[in-house]
C-alpha cells in the first residue's frame, strides 16, 4: 500500500531531476520527486547558489540558483509533487511490474517507472570534527537552514567561506539576535559581492567576523550554550550560542542504492545510451550518477538524457499507445 501514487518517481531534485519532469509532463505523465535535501535544486542550491554556469544553451550566463528557479517555473504546469528531506531508501518492485519507493521517513511511493537523477548520489553535510558535536544535533547543532524563522531573536554562530555560509550570514543577519561568522581563512570562496558585502555589516556592526579560527568545542547541558572558537590557532575565545551551524559543503554518497541490484562501475549506474535504462527493468538513471562510454558529467548532457528517458518511460506508462514525437513549437505547454 502506498501513500503516494504517479506515474514516475524521480529519486533527486536537482537540475536534471526538475528537467525530467519537464520532458515527462510533455508527454502528460505525472512525477513525483523524492530527495534527501530540504530543498529543490540539489548542489546547485545546496552549495553555489550564486555560482555562474556559461554553458546552458540559450543563456550566455546564468547563476545556479536562477536556474533552478527557471526550472521550477518550466515545470508548474505538470503540477509535481515533491518528498523533500527524506532520503530514498528501498526499491521495491511488485509481481505487475510496477514498483514502491519508500523513504528512510517511511513514505511510500507508488509508481510504474523510476528516473534515478541523484546527481553524485544523496548528499550528506559535511561535519567538522568537533568532539560531542553529534550529542548537540537537533539540540543547537544543524548543518542546513530550512526554516529562517527558528532563528529569530537567537544567537546564533555560523561557520564557513563558501557561497551557503556568506550567503546565510547576510540573511540571518536581520533575524538573529546576534550572529557570528567564523572562517578559518582570510579570504572568502564565494561570489566577491556576497563576500564584500559580509564584511562591510562586520564593519557597520551587524556581523560579528573572526576570521584565521575555527570552531572546536561545543558546549551546554541539555542543549547548546557556547561554543569554543580558537583563533589562530593559539587563542581560546568563548561564544554564547543557541545554534550552531557549520557550513562546509556536502558528502556525496550513493547509500541505499548499492543495494538495488544496479549495475555500478566506480560507484555510477551504468546505462544503456538508447534510453539510459539500467538493468532493471522500469528504472532509469540520468545525470552524473549514471556511466557510459563518452560520458560527460555536464547539466546538459543530463537534460538530453531525461528527453531521451521520458520517451522511453512513456512506452511504460501508456503500454497501448503509441509514441509520436510532437514539437513544443506545434503543441506548446498542455497543463495536467
């Protein structure tokens, strides 16, 4: 028995996972997206929202968070409905062919066919090593911002250089009652107004900045008080603090899906190129978790690979129909 019932489920909501989406809505098959992250959009939200990309077709640059943002305004007439925060954990497939996705939340999705678009796998934080750091997560130690407003009016210590943690820093800036930035570097790794303007609120006194540190204790009784910021490696200096929030980027790894009976070659799924199926029958892998010969790990080859993939998913969905390519030009956008 299911909770969710459609179509196609697709396991990962970054670029290619919103364009399948897109290419299956064409062809009026409903999706449903399922990832591990609280948010659509996968690294290019995650880890550098502000990066510019130069080889989307159509766009001479494009930041990756504009795109994702384009991306979700493609697909809204298809009306997806998304399982965000929880990552896949079972594949199951059923004696009708069909199959049942269910999550580590236990959620359960019904579907006759799987799109595998999980970029480099679910991607888990990467923490600091910081002793007893794990005795404080979901006590004043999370390592994504999903809801600004349970930082209202707290103190709060961020620590990173990159994108997220400049990012946050100018946001929460305005919410928290006090927030620290820590950096162990002097230089910052995201885009140079985000850093610009992290340094000119450190100066106007909106920001408190330490940079050369690193956080390395954490402390409180029955959830976070302070913590421990050694600066230059020599000097202790202590920070109240009722949330901490470590910014260092994401792990990749494949997890639950090396035990579905997929093909793996280095950790990729490897596919047949006419519809980048897998072995298993009904399941699909596009993007850059998938191998072939010629691969190239590129948001645009991934997009040619969910075109590709809807076309061949369609066979499953509507078995008694067939299959006629029509032009976007000649149709246009048809809302389920």
């Amino acid at each position: 028995m299911s909770d969710i019932t459609t179509d196609i489920c697709i396991v990962g909501a970054g670029p290619v996972g919103l364009f399948a989406v897109f290419e299956a809505g064409l062809l009026k098959m409903h999706c449903h997206v399922v990832d591990a992250l609280p948010v659509v959009g996968g690294q290019l939200t995650e880890i550098y929202p502000k990066k510019p990309i130069y080889d989307i077709p159509g766009f001479p640059e494009i930041l990756a968070g504009d795109l994702v943002q384009n991306l979700q305004k493609q697909i809204e007439p298809f009306h997806p409905t998304f399982t965000l925060g929880e990552r896949v954990e079972h594949l199951d497939k059923q004696e009708d062919g069909s199959f049942i996705v269910t999550t580590v939340a236990g959620t359960k999705i019904g579907c006759k066919a799987v799109v595998i678009a999980g970029g480099l796998g679910s991607f888990e934080p990467r923490k600091p090593a910081i002793e007893h750091l794990d005795k404080y997560e979901n006590r004043g130690v999370t390592y994504m911002v999903r809801d600004p407003e349970e930082f209202k009016d707290k103190r709060v210590v961020l620590a990173g250089g990159g994108d997220s943690a400049l990012d946050w820093a100018i946001y929460l800036a305005g919410i928290c009652k006090e927030l620290t930035l820590v950096h162990r570097g002097t230089s910052f790794r995201g885009a140079p107004e985000s850093a610009a303007k992290v340094t000119s609120m450190a100066e106007e006194g909106q920001i408190k900045l330490i940079l050369k540190s690193n956080v390395t204790e954490v402390h409180g009784e029955s959830g976070l008080e302070r913590v421990t910021i050694m600066i230059n490696n020599e000097t202790p200096y202590e920070v109240e603090a009722d949330y901490f929030i470590p910014l260092f980027g994401l792990v990749p790894k494949l997890g639950p899906l090396e035990n579905w009976g997929l093909e793996l070659v280095k950790n990729a799924i490897e596919v047949d190129t006419k519809d980048y199926s897998t072995n298993i029958p009904g399941v699909y892998a596009i993007g850059d978790i998938n191998t072939y010969p010629g691969k190239l790990k590129l948001i645009l080859c991934g997009f040619h690979e969910a075109a590709l993939m809807a076309q061949s998913a369609y066979n499953i969905i509507y078995p008694d129909k067939k299959f006629v390519l029509k032009y976007t030009t000649v149709n246009g956008i048809q809302e389920l």
